[in-house]
C-alpha cells in the first residue's frame, strides 16, 4: 500500500494527482513524437506538393526547407522559393519564405514572403521588392478556395520589348484578393500612394481594381493552369484616383477572342477632365489633341448630366478603342 514519508498511507486525492501528473506527461511525450513525425512527413512529402501546385510542365523549389512552429503550429520555411517553367521559358525566385497553420486549422496557411522577387520571361524582366508582404490562404484539397495579399512600401522596376523606357513604380500599400465564386472567379485589387518614372510629376492617390472571371474558378484549383482564350472579364469597378478632384472609373464587360483581340463596352467616368486631358498630353499629344477637338461633342456625350464629372460610352472593338464616336486608337493584343 503506498504510505506518505511518515508511513501514512496517500490520501486518494493524492493517488488521482500522481495519475494526472502521469497523464499529463505521457500526452506531452505522445504529442511531442506525433508533432515530430508529422513535420518529418511534410518535409518529405513537400517536393512532391510543390510538384502537384505547378503540374507537369513546371518546376517549383523551397531551398533548405524546414518544418518548424513546435508545439501547436506547422509552418514550412524556405531560404528561397523558386519556380521555373521550360515551355513558357519563365523563371521567378523570391526571398525567404515563412509560413504557419494552426494544428486546429491546417487549412488556413498565412506567410511571410522576404523580397526580392525577380521574374524573367520572354521580352520581359521584372523586380519587386517590398518592405513587408504577407498572405492568408485557405487550402482545400482541390487546391485554394480564397487567398489574400498584403504589402506595404512596393516597389516595381519593369523593363519590356513593348515599353518605350524601363518603367519604375512604387506604392505604399497594396491589398489583393480572390476567391472562388461558384464557377467564377472573383478578384479585387487596391493600391495606395502610387508613383512612376515613365510619366514625371503622375501619381496616384488611390488604384481600385474589382472584377469577375466567368467560369474561371479553376484558376485557384492545383495544379495551376494559365487561363486560356477565349474568356470574358465582368469589370466591376476600374478606378484611378489621382487627387481629391481628378479620378477616371470604368466598368462593363471585356472580352478577350480567340485572336487575342479584345472587345467591350464600357462606361467611363471622368472628374476634372481636364486633368486627364493633360496627363493625356504627357502620354501621346495626338489624342490630346483629338479631345480638345472634340470637347464640345465629348459633352453632349453625357449619360449622367448634373453628377459631379463625365460619364461616357467607350467602346472596344477588335482591339479598336473609341469614345461615342471619337476613335482614341488600338490596344495590343492580349
């Protein structure tokens, strides 16, 4: 019969405490082992993981990946990631990557990406960079049903066979967003404080960008296939506010043929026109110019007379872009 130091026999009290004591230590050593195994298992299994995201065609790597977040989370941390596709001839390698799920949630994955990320592709070379990027994705087995992205202090440096000049752009904050919608896809996009070295003195205050993709809620499903033409955007909202009084809106369908030309009618929204007339005039003189001209016409143009800008029809044809009746010129193919 157990007895305390003096020969008493322990109380029951005791004897339960000796017992959860016991309990409790065997579930820390089972929990431990378990945690271990488990993080032992995604290292294994990540090549073959990052392999299922990409697909066939491509190739993704974690350099030096570990699993770390002991006790009660698992995260997978790379010194690089890496992607690399042979037949798009397109590379991109970022920075540190840092993640973490919750043991309770293991589909709920939020990162921590380390800047540069540098993307080569034919007649193009890019680099971002930021001061902090960080993303929220929920996992599923098909792939990822809604994911988030937010940065602050962005920088771009684009250089391209299309560009007259390299083009560098920076922007305080941005937020990205999508989710899948049923079959569609939905996507959103916002920018803050935004500066450019192809335009001098052109900034942003505010970028908003809100759209759905019929039928392309695969583009979030593993692995990842581009989207493929034909296909058509719903814009919901287009939006540059360049200060207090001067933004341009537009909305309305978009599609892309099998051309690759693009087609829509759109609704565009103007304050401070003139404004725009003059960034205009930065951009290309002649449709400057061809506005001015036309400025009598442009407001007759009007659907929404008394609210507080321009509201007018443009339209897209074949990659042809007119105001009303007021051609403005062609868009490259997609």
């Amino acid at each position: 019969m157990p007895s305390t130091a003096s020969g008493q026999p322990a109380s029951p009290s005791s004897r339960k405490f000796g017992w959860l004591a016991a309990a409790i230590v065997a579930g820390c050593v089972f929990w431990t082992v378990g945690w271990f195994l488990v993080a032992a298992k995604i290292e294994e299994r990540l090549p073959e993981t990052l392999a299922g995201i990409v697909g066939a065609n491509a190739k993704a790597g974690c350099e030096n990946a570990e699993v770390r977040g002991y006790p009660f989370r698992f995260g997978v941390f790379c010194q690089t990631l890496s992607y690399a596709n042979a037949d798009d001839r397109v590379t991109a390698i970022s920075g540190e990557l840092r993640s973490a799920a919750q043991f309770y949630r293991p589909g709920h994955i939020v990162a921590e990406i380390d800047g540069p990320l540098a993307i080569t592709a034919p007649g193009l070379d890019a680099r971002l960079d930021w001061r902090t990027l960080q993303t929220s994705v929920q996992a599923t087995a098909d792939g990822v049903s809604r994911g988030s992205l937010d940065g602050r202090t962005v920088s771009f440096d684009i250089d391209g066979a299309g560009l007259p000049q390299r083009l560098a752009m920076q922007a305080g904050k941005i937020n990205a967003h999508g989710r899948q919608n049923g079959p569609d896809l939905d996507i959103a996009l916002y920018g803050e404080d935004f500066q450019n070295s192809l335009v001098a003195g052109l900034t942003a205050k505010a970028f908003t960008l809100e759209a759905t993709l019929p039928g392309q809620a695969g583009l979030l499903d593993a692995p990842y296939t581009a989207i493929t033409i034909p296909f058509e955007t719903r814009l919901h909202r287009l939006a540059i506010e360049l200060d207090e009084t001067s933004s341009l809106e537009i909305s309305g369908p978009v599609q892309v043929g099998v051309d690759r030309r693009i087609s829509g009618t759109l609704k565009v929204t103007l304050r401070n026109p003139q404004r725009i007339i003059e960034i205009a005039a930065t951009l290309d003189p002649d449709i400057a110019k061809l506005i001015n001209r036309f400025a009598p016409l442009i407001a007759t143009l009007d659907t929404s007379p008394g609210e507080d800008g321009f509201t007018l029809p443009l339209t897209i044809q074949n990659s042809r872009v007119s105001l009303g009746m007021i051609p403005l010129g062609q868009l490259p193919d997609f």
